[in-house]
C-alpha cells in the first residue's frame, strides 16, 4: 500500500515543470508559442546556446502565420538559415 502511495506522488511529481534557469523558461515558452511541447527540450537547448531574445521573437513572427502546418519545423528551418 505504501507503494502504490509513492508510485503515485512520484507520478504527480514528474508532471510538474521545474524550471531553474532563464534558458529553461525561454525554450518551454517558445515551445508553447509553436504549439510543439513535444520537442521542449530542444527548444531549451537552442535557447541555451543561442540567443533566447531572438529565438522568441521568430517564434512569435512563426506563430501569427496562419498558412503554416508545422510551425515548429518552420521554425528550425528559419534558425539553420542563420
């Protein structure tokens, strides 16, 4: 019984996001402006080695288009253009 109690609040746990640097926050925010929390974690690492200012500002300009599909690939095709 203790067990399954644990199993449990170790569960509810992992769903919670712990974000414990600026990167962090910036790659799980620009995952959300794709719509593409799927690959979060890319998202932080170009975050941390790139600028987060201007990764989020393409993300927005991504993310008002209308016409695009995936937003998230678009988005990566614009970072490896630069």
């Amino acid at each position: 019984m203790f067990d399954q109690d644990y199993i449990a609040s170790l569960k509810q746990r992992a769903k919670e996001t712990k974000v414990y640097k600026k990167y962090q926050l910036f790659g799980l925010e620009i995952a959300k402006i794709l719509d593409d929390e799927k690959h979060k974690a890319l998202y932080i690492k170009l975050a941390k080695t790139k600028n987060s200012d201007d990764l989020l500002k393409i993300a927005k300009e991504v993310a008002e288009k209308q016409n695009i599909k995936n937003k998230g690939a678009y988005f990566m095709k614009i970072i490896a253009s630069k």
